[in-house]
C-alpha cells in the first residue's frame, strides 16, 4: 500500500500520540511505501495524499484537525483518524454535518462513538517494546548511583507532561524524610507555575527526553499516575504500561477508569485510591509489590499492533 501520514514525528517518543505514530510509521515503512506531512501543510497533504491509497492522520481530534481534513477531503482517496483520546465536541458536531472521515481507528471506542457512525470505527492495541521495558540485571544501588537517586528512601516516579491538569502536585502529600519523588518531564508541555510548585516542594524534577527512560522505572519502588482526566492523557496511558512491564506497581486514581484497558498478570499491579489522603498508604503498601518481572498480561510488540492495523486499512479499500 501507499501510505500518508498526517504527523508530527521528530524521533523522540516524548508525547503520546507522537510515541503511538512514530513505532507504527517505523513498522508501516518496512513493506509500504510511507511520506509524511505535517499537520499544517496542505499543499504537502494534498500533493501526497492524492498519490496515497490512504491517509493516516494522528491528531488530537479538534476543531481546527476537521477544517484541515474538511479542506484536502477532494483531493484525498481514503482519510484513516487514529486517536488515542476522547474526539473533541466541535469535531464531533461538525463531523456529523458533515463526513470528512472514512475509517477511525481508537484506543477506546467510547472516545470516538459519538464523533462517528460505529461501523466506521474499530479498536487497536497500544504496542510495547518488551526488550526494552523489562526488570534490568543492574541492581537497584547501582541504579540510584547511576541516577543521582537516594538509596535509603522509597522512591516514587513519574513519566510525562508536568501540565496543570495531571495533579503532579499531589506528591507533595508524601513524607519527603522517607519518600523521594521524582519527576521526569519528558513531555512536550509543561506549565511554569506546576513546576514552581513541585520545585519549592522538594520534588526533583528532571527535564528532557531520556532515552534510557527504562533505568528510571527499575530504580524506582513504585510508579505514581496522579491524573484523572483523559483530558490530559492518552486513553491507555504508555507511562503506565512501561512502569507495569519493568514490574514496577502502580499507584493510581480510580476515577480514571480507562486504566482497566491495560489487562494485567496480577491484582496486585495497581492500586488504586479515592483521593490524595490515601497516597501515602497506597504508596507503603504497593512498594511491597515490586517484582523482577512483567506485570503485563500478554503484551503486543509495535509489530504485531502494525500488522493489525494495516489489515483494517486494507479492508477499508476492497
């Protein structure tokens, strides 16, 4: 097949939707032919999706992703929205006055049903690289050595955006004489006053895209997922299944209930708590829970989800 895809993908796996559409397009490009546009560039999107059997287009769906698709829809054969959030309600409300989309695929269904007709849409699986995201052989002195981390206190990580709205600042609640928190901003959007706030509260935070992000996940006692809106994450959060993997527990809100997408080998993989008063307890008890192999029941590598998916398109073309 002649595949376009409408992203940004600049070779950091450092956002969710830009983790999900760069190990795809890497698999998609070792049999089929692939270009690529960005997301503002109609003239590259009308050029290459007019040569293309399929536009793939990986975007927050919103209001101004509809005027662009609504624009180049002419020009284009078959467009194909990947999304790994809830559809947006304008992008909803336009798109049933109008069509501009042939195929949804989704990490939840429940996120898309309501921007499209339910035949159109179907569920697709996030990949992991499971050679990567394993318990390391380092032991975890040496970890903390390597990471400038303290050996004689629980530590509990975060991965991602250090945004207003992903609670971050509930680690605060910890007692920082027997628990270090640390933050990895590895994401692409951060709010200033979030990390003013975690800064004066002792929190170390680090910045920038870590490679060796795996490192992190095997040093620290237990993986701490604050958020509770899909407003600020993706629906099966890539964070959370690389802590699980690593056999680091996760702790986590039960209001964000799309955590039950990530099927795992144990009860004891996540806990999860009504509120903030819980943290410190949770935290205690799940530490005990840390383990030298995968949490994940059956996961699928990037190959296995690409090869899924590339059937859907090709049964959308027939």
């Amino acid at each position: 097949m002649k595949l376009h895809i409408i992203s940004t993908i600049n070779g950091l796996q450092n956002e969710g939707m830009r983790n999900v559409a760069t190990h795809l397009s890497k698999e998609f490009e070792k049999n089929h032919i692939v270009t690529y546009s960005k997301l503002k560039d109609v003239f590259s999107i009308i050029k290459n999706g007019s040569k293309s059997d399929v536009t793939i287009v990986f975007a927050r769906l919103i209001k101004s992703v509809y005027f662009m698709l609504s624009l180049v829809r002419p020009f284009l054969k078959k467009i194909c929205v990947i999304t790994v959030q809830p559809v947006s309600d304008e992008f909803s409300s336009l798109n049933k006055k109008k069509k501009v989309v042939d195929y949804c695929l989704t990490l939840c269904k429940e996120d898309a049903v309501p921007a499209f007709e339910k035949d159109i849409v179907s569920t697709f699986d996030v990949g992991i690289n499971t050679e990567k995201f394993k318990a390391g052989k380092t032991s975890r002195e040496e970890l903390c050595e390597k990471l400038n981390l303290p050996k004689d206190k629980t530590i509990v990580l975060h991965v991602g955006h250090c945004s207003k709205g992903r609670f971050l600042e509930e680690m605060l609640a910890l007692d920082k004489s027997k628990y270090h928190c640390v933050v990895v901003a590895s994401g692409m959007f951060s709010d200033e006053n979030t990390i003013k706030t975690l800064q004066e509260g002792d929190i170390d935070v680090r910045f920038g895209f870590v490679k060796n992000i795996e490192n992190y996940y095997n040093c620290a006692d237990v993986y701490f997922f604050p958020t509770k809106s899909s407003e600020f994450v993706i629906s099966v959060p890539l964070s959370v299944m690389e802590a699980l993997s690593c056999g680091t527990p996760v702790v986590a809100y039960k209001s964000f209930e799309k955590l039950s997408l990530i099927k795992r080998n144990s009860e004891s993989a996540v806990t999860l708590i009504e509120d903030v008063s819980e943290l410190e307890n949770a935290v205690y008890n799940a530490k005990k829970e840390k383990r030298n192999i995968s949490y994940l029941l059956e996961p699928k590598t990037w190959a296995q989800v690409s090869n899924e998916v590339l059937e859907k398109l090709q049964n959308i073309l027939e």
